[in-house]
C-alpha cells in the first residue's frame, strides 16, 4: 500500500487557508475594535494602528508569495516516481522507537506532577475541581517552580510519540497502540486540566487528526464532504474545550466579581488571546523597533541549557530585550493578556524587509511540506502536521521555534530516520 497521495485535497490542511485567512480577519477585527472595548473587555489600551494593520496584510501577502513559490518549485523538483512505499515493513524499529518515546514521555509526566503534588498536597486536586478561588493558579505557579530543567521539556516527546502511535495504527491497527496512546491522551488532559495547559492537550490532538485523515480519512462521498466543514466544527470543539477549562482556571473568581455569564465570559476571553496577542504585538513593534537579532524566531537555540545564553552573546545578542519587554508588558499590557504575536516578532527580529522575506520563505517551506505531506512522504506525513499545529497558533504565539517544541522536532526527525530505514530495508532492491 501507498501512503494515499492520490485522495482528493482537504482544502483547509492548505497552509495558505490556516493563516493567511485567519490573520487577515482577525487583523481587521484587532484594527475596528474601539479603545473603549479594550478597556472595557481586556483592561489595556488600543495599540493597533493603520500601520500595524498593514504589516498585517503585507505579511499575508508574503506568505501567500511564498506558498505559490512553493507549487512552482515542488512541480520542478519532484518526480513522481520518488514517492515512498509504506507497505510491507513490519514496523518493528519504529514500533520499539514508539515505546522508547512514551516512557521517557510518561517518566518526564512523572517526575514533573510528583514535584507538584509533593509541594501542593494531593488536596489541590479537589480543590480545583470544585473551582476553589486561587486553586488553580497555586498550581499554574507550580507549575513553573516545579519545572526541571532537561526534565520536564521531555513531556513534549509526547507529541511525536502521538504522530508515531497513529502512523502504526493505520498500519497495524488500533490494538497494537490504544492503551499507550490512551495513557498518553490522560496525562496530557490531566496537564490541560490542572495545570491549565490547554496548548498541551490541542499539540497532542490536532496533529494526529490530520495525519489520520491523511493515511485514512473518511471515504464515504457524504461523510468526505462533511470534511470540509471541519474547521467550523473545530472552533466549537475549541470554544468548548476553553470553557472547560476556563471554568476550573478563572471562572470562580470572575463570577464572584459580578460576572454572569460564563459562555460570554469565555468568548471574550478566547477572542482577547488573539485581538490582543497582535494588539501586544504592534505595542512592542513600536517600543522596541528592529532589534538586528533573531531572539523570537530562533528562540529554543537561545533558551538551550548551558549553552543558551553563551552562544547568544557571542553572536551579537544579550539578554536586554527580554527583560525591557517584560517592563513594557507590565507597564502598558495586561498580564492575562501577555501574547506577543506570532507576527510582529518577525519585524523586531529582522526589521520590515527582511520580515517579509522571512514570510516568503516560510511560506516557501511550509508548503513545500504540505505536498511532500500529499504525496505520502515520510517527512511530509510527520513533519507537516506539527507544522499546521504551529500555523493555527502563529496569530498568538511563534509556537515552532519555541522552547517548548525543541524535544518534538528531535523526537520527529528520529521517526523519520528510522521509518525510511524500515521501509529500505523492506524492498527487495535493498534485500537482494
């Protein structure tokens, strides 16, 4: 069997339509909003100028640029004969890479929740579940204090142990992965529940769904197209799964604060992740200016154990802006509100022409992915996926050079090292 290369495109996996759209709507909400609804809704003031907005809509059509540069060099570059066969391999290297990742996932869990628990009690638990005012946020302060450095970064293996586990359920069926899969899914919800990590629960979820659809999707003509309707679906998943979670997190205490509603309570609360991530965003844009250096887009590297701050130094940077957007964060912003965008973080690190050359070639590699992702490469299938969770995100935060992300991206590149050897070892050129 071939990864299926030749079933028809889900429009919305395109990396055009996660954020060129996305970012133009949201831009001009951010821009038509009124100063007064800012204070009134998010307690900060309006940043969001003509200027900002236009940054907005030049970094759309930049990335759109690069997105066609894409189709043009992928048409040239790839045969079709390249495409990898995913038949006979019994998977046995990927399958023990698989539990190799989920026990280092499940130990980092481990040793991170008992660091917690030993300093909170286990009385935080129903504490939180009975939405005690300042519960949740012990553990959120916790959840900070408790972190151990080349420790707890580990739980996020657990997002290409997720893309592993579904790639060998399509090939050796559910039963051979549910219960390390479920196993997973709890820790990961107990994270997004307790700890008030709702990132964590949707960078294990959304990935695999789109590799799933990939490799199996749905075949029946009127359930396919239903498909196409997902992204409206997802945000109703995403606002229920906010209130959820809202309502353990701040909802006792705003409802003792007067608020009535929690369903428009936690609309407001959502929609101010994105209005004022590019509202901070334009902020720092406009204190900060070009900064010459890439402290946001190449972030992991600097916030690398031992050697993080060193190399960074050495190559021209210093630790000075971080700390004077924390004083313009504290000062100007709003705390619950403290996003820096995704977006304007480009202009600060390369200033405005080499921002949007920045977005050309994102937009250039992001698609390049997505069709190695169609035609059933080994690369394309677990790197695209991880790519599109950092794209539904990159409005709020630049999610795919943070810290968080660097054990995913090392876990991944080792599923694809071992899953193509798998697969040269399973034909019979490489046998004869």
């Amino acid at each position: 069997m071939k990864a299926q290369a030749t079933r028809a495109a889900i429009w919305w996996l395109n990396p055009f339509w996660i954020l060129v759209i996305p970012l133009v709507l949201i831009a001009f909400v951010t821009w038509l909003i009124p100063e007064a609804d800012y204070q009134l809704y998010w307690r900060l003031p309006k940043f969001f100028t003509d200027d900002d907005l236009a940054l907005c809509l030049w970094v759309a059509l930049a990335f759109s640029i690069g997105c066609l540069l894409a189709v043009f060099l992928d048409r040239g570059l790839v045969r079709p004969s390249s495409a990898e066969t995913l038949a006979t391999p019994r998977w046995t290297m990927l399958t023990r890479l698989f539990y190799c990742g989920l026990i280092v996932t499940v130990f980092a869990y481990t040793v991170w929740f008992g660091a917690i628990l030993k300093q909170a009690g286990l009385g935080i638990i129903p504490a939180v579940l009975r939405g005690d005012s300042g519960a949740i946020y012990e553990l959120i302060r916790l959840r900070k204090d408790a972190a151990i450095t080349g420790i707890t970064s580990l739980t996020q293996v657990g997002i290409g142990v997720g893309l592993a586990g579904v790639f060998l359920s399509c090939q050796l069926g559910w039963k051979k992965v549910r219960w390390p899969l479920g196993l997973l899914f709890f820790l990961t919800l107990m994270r997004a529940v307790f700890l008030a990590e709702r990132l964590a629960l949707i960078e294990l979820m959304l990935p695999g769904t789109v590799l799933w659809f990939q490799l199996r999707g749905l075949r029946a003509g009127f359930a396919r197209h239903l498909v196409n309707f997902a992204p409206f679906v997802g945000l109703i998943v995403l606002y229920s799964l906010f209130t959820f979670s809202e309502y353990f997190r701040s909802w006792g205490y705003y409802s003792e604060q007067g608020e009535t509603s929690l369903l428009w309570f936690t609309l407001v609360r959502l929609s101010g992740y994105y209005v004022t991530s590019l509202n901070n965003g334009a902020m720092l844009w406009q204190e900060l200016g070009p900064l010459g250096f890439p402290y946001a887009t190449l972030e992991w590297l600097w916030r690398f154990p031992i050697i993080g701050d060193a190399l960074r130094d050495s190559l021209g940077g210093s630790d000075a802006p971080a700390a004077l957007v924390s004083i313009i964060v504290a000062e100007a912003g709003n705390p619950e509100f403290n996003n820096p965008t995704g977006i304007f973080v480009t202009f600060t690190d390369y200033g405005v022409p080499g921002a949007l050359v920045f977005w050309v070639l994102f937009g250039c590699v992001a698609t390049l992915l997505y069709r190695a992702f169609r035609r059933g490469s080994v690369a394309g299938l677990f790197l695209y996926p991880f790519v599109f969770m950092g794209l539904t995100d990159q409005i709020r935060i630049f999610y795919l050079t943070g810290g968080r992300t660097f054990a995913a991206w090392l876990f991944l590149f080792a599923v694809i090292f071992v899953t193509r050897r798998e697969i040269r070892r399973s034909q019979p050129t490489a046998r004869a």
